[in-house]
C-alpha cells in the first residue's frame, strides 16, 4: 500500500457553542472545498490567557485536507475562527492512497479524472 500525504488541521472552538453551532461551522468549511472531513467532540483545556490560568471546556476538530488545499483551508479558517489568537496546529500525514484520493478529489475540484 502506497502512502501519501495528506493534512490534518486542528483547532478548537468555545465550549459554549452548541454541537448545531460547531456542526454549522465545520459544514462551512467542507462547502467552501477546502477539506474533505471535519471530525468534532468535547474536551477540557487547561491553558493561560493575559497571565490568567483557565480551565474550560471547548469543543475540539480535526479537519482532514490535501497538501495543495491546506493554504486556502488555513485561510478560511483564520477569517471564519472566533478566537483573537486560535489554536491552528498543523500536521502533515501519511495516508493510505485512497484516503488522499479522496482527499484530492474533494478539495481539489478538476485535480482527478
């Protein structure tokens, strides 16, 4: 099996916002072409903000993308994020040849025949 790579995206939103909410959001970002999956679920983050250590829930999305469309998605993701300064990590995969032709073919409109 060939591997590929591939992006995964992750960020994280209030806790506050309903799963319709984050749904709509992560619908959003799919519409737009810029990734073919977005996963979402609860967590717990502990983190300092303006020398304040805080605990909060927030919810948590894994966005799937391909190498070529990861620019447009960190893009859209910076204009769409509530936060002034949003947690965007960056990872690049390996994938299973399929998975990143699908990728491919969802993001990238015309890329496969």
């Amino acid at each position: 099996m060939a591997e590929i790579q591939a992006i995964v995206v992750e960020t994280t939103l209030p806790g506050s916002w309903t799963e319709l909410e984050v749904g709509s959001f992560a619908a959003e970002i799919v519409e737009s072409d810029v990734a073919g999956c977005v996963q979402f679920h609860h967590i717990r983050s502990v983190y300092r903000w303006q020398r304040e250590t805080l605990n909060e829930s927030e919810w948590h999305l894994s966005i799937k993308t391909s190498v070529k469309a990861s620019t447009n998605l960190l893009t859209l993701l910076k204009q769409l994020h509530p936060y002034e300064v949003p947690q965007i990590l960056i990872y690049r995969i390996n994938s299973s040849e399929e998975y990143s032709n699908w990728l491919i073919a969802e993001t990238e409109p015309g890329s496969v025949d």
